[in-house]
C-alpha cells in the first residue's frame, strides 16, 4: 500500500499493492493496521474505526455532493470506483485551518486502483465519467440526518475544476440548492 500527499496534507491518494499473472490479479482493498500505520508515517492521525460501507451506481455526469456530517457524527470517509470511472473531491471544511476553502482531487477507477481518504472536517464529491459507476465508501460513523450537510458544487470560492467537458452536471434538487461554503454550516 502507497498513500501519496495530495495538495492537501490530510487528504491522501491510496495505491495498493496489485498481484496479476496469466490468471488474473489479487489486491488487498483494505487493511486498517497497515491503513493507520502508512497514516502515522505522513505525521496523520488514525483513522478511526470504519462502521459502514455505502455502494452507489451513476450515469455519466451525475454528481453527487458536496456532502458532509457535522459531530457528533463527523464521517471520514474511504473511497474507491470498482466500475466505470469518477473524478473524486474532498473540500476542506475545518475553521482555522490553512487549507480551508480548497480542494483536492482524483481520478479514480478499476483501472488505476485508485483510493481517496477524506478525513472528518472535509466535504466530498464525485461526478461520474462514464455510465454505470459503482462508487464504494467507507465511513467512520453511521449516517446521521440530523448532521447531514451540502455546499453547492460549483461554489466559486471554492474553485472546483471539475471535467465536466462543457456540459451540465445531472444533480439532486438537495445538491443543486446546497448553500455557498462561506453561508454553510463547518467545522
């Protein structure tokens, strides 16, 4: 497993270890003792433990986000394609922080293995690139209603270069109406 520093420090790009031969290949997709440990080697803090797994299919151009839960159920966040192809973002949300307002993001895909972890204290989204998307997460709490929240995608403070070729995003009335960041509710 290889975890790479995105442009912001805490948010960081997994690569794991991929064994293929003329039968097909093998990945471990997750391990938390080798997770936590690659973290702590980056001067990040553990991750805590992981407590669901949420799958979800889109068509090219939806995007969905960009979602967040304030505590007490703060979700961080573990995030892979296994079908199709998504460009993945996580938005800095912690007041006071030196990153707040940016972004980073990724390609992710079967292809290149690709993970992204989107710690507590960040928003996420992701708009699909292909049709038949399949977009599997790990979360470090259980989803919450009562502190579920969206800042609107295309919040130009924010700045999201989203590669959306000219073309509309196909988004939820609750994601098109989100507020700005600087009118949201944050960390």
């Amino acid at each position: 497993m290889k975890l790479i520093p995105t442009r912001i420090p805490d948010v960081v790009i997994i690569e794991p270890a991929v064994f293929g031969d003329d039968r097909g290949w093998f990945m471990e997709s997750f391990n938390q003792h080798r997770f936590n440990t690659e973290l702590a080697k980056l001067g990040l803090p553990a991750a805590r433990p992981f407590v669901q797994d949420n799958h979800s299919c889109s068509k090219k151009g939806v995007l969905r986000g960009l979602h967040y839960q304030l505590p007490p159920s703060a979700q961080g966040k573990l995030v892979r394609v296994v079908q199709g192809a998504a460009f993945d973002v996580a938005v800095d949300i912690r007041r006071g922080s030196p990153t707040f307002g940016q972004w980073a993001g990724v390609e992710l895909s079967p292809q290149n293995n690709r993970q992204l972890w989107v710690p507590e204290g960040f928003a996420h989204g992701f708009v699909a690139l292909t049709d038949d998307t399949h977009f599997l997460y790990k979360t470090t709490d259980v989803y919450a209603k009562d502190c579920e929240r969206a800042i609107v995608w295309n919040d130009p403070d924010i700045g999201i270069d989203w590669p959306l070729g000219g073309e509309s995003p196909n988004l939820a009335p609750k994601d098109a109406q989100a507020p700005r960041l600087k009118d949201a509710d944050y960390f």
